[in-house]
C-alpha cells in the first residue's frame, strides 16, 4: 500500500511538472513573444511639420524656417560619466559658439534620471545656417543626436500680429488638453494660428525600428508618414494691410476692411507688436515694456476691445424706427438741443440744435435729440430687440479665438447683472450707443455691412484650408416691411459723406462713392453743470472721446465695409476720415474695386 502511495505522489509530481512546462513552452510562447519584441522593437512617433498661412496672393504670412534641435544621450549625469558629459558641452559650445553653456547644463540635469532612457533636448533651436558647418562632426559623436525642427517664423513682423497671432512653447494645460502637442512641443497661443491650431498642426506619424541593448538603432521596420503641411490661405491681402499699417502710425484702434460677403482682406488692432518675439520666449525686459502700455498692445481690439458704440449705430436704430408703427418713416421732431428729463437734461452734440429733423437728416447730422425723443416713443425693449438681431451684443462667429460679446442694455439684462431696475434716462443713453452699451469693432464693421446689403454676415479670415474653400455664410433678419425701408438709411448714410451738413463730408474724398457713419464715443462722462463743453483736443489725451467711422462702397454698388477706430481720437470724421479715404483709393489700386 505505501508503495502505491509513493508511486502515485511521483506520478502526480511528474504530471504537474509535465502541464507547467507545457505552459511555459507552447501557451505562455505568444506572452513571452511579445515581451520578447517590445524589448527589441521601438516605436516612435513622428511630429508632423505645421501649416504654413499665406495670403490670398499665396504670400507667406507664417512659415517654418529651416533648423535642428540637439539632443544629448541619458545618464552623462551620473559621476562615472560626468566627464564625458563635460568633454560634450564643451564640443558643442566649442562648434557653436552662440550657444548658452549654463543653459545646457541646466536644462540637461533638470531632465536626466535613471529613469529616463530617451536622448534629452538641450537645445530647441539652430538654424540650418549655423549647424551646417559642424554637422558631419557632430553626427559622429554617439553621444549628441541631431534632429529636424523647424521654428515658426513671421516674415511680416508686427503687421497683422493680432489677426494672425503666434506659436509658443506649449504649456501644461495645452498639453492636457490634446495629446499631440507633447510630441509637437508648440502650439498656437493667439489669433489664426490658434483658432486653427489642429487642423495646421496635422497628425503625428509612426516608426517602429528595432534597437539592440544598448537603445541604439539597428534597423527600420515600417514607417507611417505624418499628415502635415496643412497649408491654410487667408483673405487678407498683406500688402494691404501693410499700407494700413503704415496710415496707423503713433495711434491706436482697429481696422476693418470686409467685403459685404464677410471675407476680411485687412483687420488690425493698434499698437502692434513683433510676433518673432514670442516664438522662443519674449524676453522679461521687452514683457514688462508693453504689458504697462496705456494703449494695450496685448489686446486684440477687434474682437476683445469693448467700446460704446456711439453714433454708429444710429443707422440700425433709425431702421427700427422707421418700421415701427410707433414711430414710422414720416415722423419728425424739433431738436432744440437740449431735453430736460425728470433731473436731467439730456443735450445733442450740436450747442444751437439741427432745427426741423427727419429720419434722414438725424443720420447725416447725427442729431442726438432725434433718437432721444424716438427711443421715448419706441421703449428699450424694442430697441434692444432690433440692435441684438441685427448683430451687436452677439458674436460675429468671426475665426478667431475668445470673441467677447459685448452688452446691448437691457431691462432684462440690468436685472440679471446688477438686480436693479431700468430707468426711462438709461433708454435714453441707449439711443445714441453710451450708458452700458458696448460692442466691438468687428460687430460694427458686419452690422455696417447688413445696412449696404441687408445681409447680416460672418466674418472670416479664412479662404481655404487646403483645397476646401470657405463659403460665405449670412443670416437673414431684416424682415419684409425692414428691407423695404433700408434704401431710405443707405441714402442718409450716403449724405454723411457727400451732401451739405454731413458729419464726414469734410473729411473724405475717395475716388469712389462711399456711405457711411460717423460716431463719438465718450470716455468720461460731462458733469449736467457744464454748458460748454471742452473741446476734444484740450482735453487729456486718455480722457478723450474714441473715434468711429464706417462706411461701405462704392455706395451704388456696395463691395467692401472700411472701419476705423482710433481710440482718443475725438470726432470720427476729423480722425478716421483721411485714413479711411487711402483704404478706398489702395483698394481701387489693388484692383478690388473697379470703376
């Protein structure tokens, strides 16, 4: 019986020996397999080269220059290999003499760890130019890898910055917000370049290669090409917004130049600034120069600077008038110059008052009485319904990044921001675009645009991403009885630039028929004391009020909306009227406008 018993213990020995060995040589042979080609096979991703942005004359606005990144192999760090590490700091700052020695030793040590097998990037950038020379010599060094990286460059400089925007060192946030851009290492920080950041950016590739013990390369396996070189074509044409550039010397504001079908050729926010500059890293000196600037060369005032309209937006205002069964197209008042209203008087522009005013001549003389007493006939809620459908206190959609919307006051609007009610004199302030009203330059320059053609549009920078063309896009949101009387607006914007008495008639003269809209917007408020106002240029420069005028023409054939802003500039005519006049006779040059 015990002979039985240790026969089978040795059986039942040799049987679970027999089963593991099987497992370990035929099933566990696909687990150690693939433990076995991971150990041997590499896979590396391959960054993609980003899209280069080029005009509508196919002009380079943001291209990649040419260069390398050096990188030094791990663990030189430790203390047997330290002057190995040294004798490879030395050869390179030997070669390349530009380069910074504390830097490298820096950025080296902050990077290297056992743990850490991968080539570390000591340098971002050497440009083909300087590491031509020396390449040969340091590709033969085992320890100093050299690879392709090219660095975004902004052949135009300042021109445009805040439309095109720039690509900087990526941050965390970036990184946590798409996965690409660790491997990438930039990103689009401002403007196009980050609005259409993925799609310039493209797809990363693939290779997998196989590495012996040491992580060194011995042979390719397969390869799959990055999807890159997205190119992206704007509607801007540069040498225009050159000239523009040029016209806006020592001010600052925006400029606008759109067709009525949305497709922005020239928009610029003043100061500009040096795009170049940011690419690597601005420097703390140059930082702290313009982030103290009192005319804010940071912000994109196009889309980010919040101001009162002012007068510009008595043409759609007077549109709404007109259709309103309240008010109506043959309604007139006499403006005196002054409204008293309960404590206050609210006073028009004009000290001696416009006399008898109609629709038409309230928009060509910018009477502010007319749209005082018509606001009081219309009410706010009607008022601010119209001025939001036909575009302001909304976004444009406009391609760009982080549109603000800006405020069309309102009953409604006053309760859920201050919990307070309306007042009958914040309707009044409301009629002639002060109080809370603010828009930005892009809203004015589309709302201009649905006044030329009744059209509401969407602005875009963009022509076409790749060969795919962007098609223009409207809303429509006059009604019947509102398209109907829009020729009566259009002539009296007509009249603001060509008849007797028009706010702009003094101050263009472009080659072709233009209509327009001049407008003050104030920036300190008059004390109800003063009867005499200071003029706009014996006040302190940042008191003085900003000055607006847009327009479209030619006027019997609307193609191209020209805004101009220029902050503290006074009255919008005085102001803007010369600058706006060269963008008409630079477009009639360029031969956008044909006579």
């Amino acid at each position: 019986m015990k002979i039985k018993f240790i026969l089978f213990i040795f059986i039942a020995i040799w049987l679970a020996l027999l089963v593991r060995v099987f497992s370990l040589s035929v099933e566990s042979n696909s687990y150690y397999e693939r433990l076995s080609y991971n150990n041997t096979i590499k896979t590396e991703q391959i960054a993609p080269v980003r899209g280069e942005i080029v005009d509508i004359n196919n002009r380079p606005i943001a291209i990649n220059q040419l260069g390398f990144k050096i990188q030094l192999a791990p663990h030189l760090g430790l203390k047997k290999n330290l002057h190995i590490f040294e004798e490879e700091v030395s050869t390179l700052v030997k070669l390349l003499p530009k380069l910074d020695k504390e830097k490298i030793i820096k950025d080296y040590k902050k990077a290297d760890s056992y743990y850490n097998h991968n080539f570390i990037d000591i340098v971002e950038f050497v440009s083909y130019e300087e590491i031509m020379p020396v390449y040969s010599i340091l590709n033969l060094r085992e320890n100093i890898n050299i690879i392709s990286s090219p660095k975004r460059y902004y052949p135009y400089k300042e021109v445009a910055s805040h439309s095109i925007g720039y690509v900087s060192r990526a941050n965390k946030s970036d990184v946590e917000e798409e996965k690409l851009i660790e491997l990438i290492g930039y990103t689009g920080k401002t403007g196009i370049e980050r609005y259409y950041n993925t799609y310039m950016q493209g797809l990363a590739g693939r290779r997998e290669i196989k590495v012996n013990a040491n992580n060194q390369k011995v042979e390719e396996l397969s390869i799959e090409r990055a999807v890159e070189d997205r190119k992206l074509t704007l509607n801007i044409d540069i040498e225009l917004q050159k000239y523009i550039s040029s016209l806006f010397q020592n001010k600052s504001g925006a400029v606008i130049v759109m067709g009525v079908d949305g497709a922005i050729l020239s928009a610029s926010s003043f100061p500009e600034y040096d795009l170049n500059t940011f690419v690597s890293g601005i420097s703390n000196e140059t930082w702290e120069k313009l982030s103290v600037s009192l005319d804010k060369p940071f912000t994109n005032k196009l889309i980010h600077g919040l101001y009162p309209p002012g007068s510009t937006i008595k043409t759609g205002l007077g549109l709404i008038y007109i259709s309103s069964p309240e008010i109506g197209p043959n309604w007139n008042t006499y403006c005196t110059a002054s409204m008293p209203l309960g404590q206050r008087v609210f006073r028009c522009w004009k000290k001696d008052g416009h006399g008898q005013v109609e629709i038409k001549k309230a928009i060509r003389e910018s009477c502010d009485d007319f749209f005082y007493k018509g606001s009081l006939k219309l009410g706010i809620d009607k008022m601010s319904e119209g001025l939001t459908r036909y575009g302001l206190g909304r976004k444009t959609e406009v391609d760009l990044p982080n549109e603000f919307v800006g405020t069309v006051p309102s009953r409604e609007w006053k309760r859920k921001k201050h919990n307070q009610p309306w007042y009958i004199g914040e309707t009044v302030n409301t009629s002639i675009g002060q109080g809370d009203f603010l828009t930005t330059p892009m809203q004015i320059a589309r709302f201009t645009a649905l006044m030329a053609t009744g059209k509401l549009p969407h602005p875009h920078f963009a022509n076409m991403l790749g060969f795919q063309v962007v098609k223009p896009r409207f809303e429509d949101v006059l009604d019947e009885n509102e398209l109907k009387k829009l020729p009566i607006i259009q002539k009296a914007m007509y009249e603001v630039c060509n008849a007797p008495g028009g706010t702009a008639v003094n101050y263009v003269n472009p080659k072709v028929k233009i209509a327009g809209k001049t407008g003050t917007a104030q920036v300190v408020g008059i004390m109800q004391n003063i009867k005499n106002r200071e003029s706009e240029h014996d006040m302190e420069y940042y008191s003085r009020s900003h000055a607006w005028l847009t327009t479209y023409g030619p006027f019997d054939n609307p193609q191209y909306v020209v805004l101009a802003l220029v902050e503290h500039g006074g009255h919008g005519g005085s102001a803007a009227g010369k600058i706006v006049s060269d963008i008409y006779d630079k477009l009639l040059e360029l031969g956008y406008i044909k006579q």
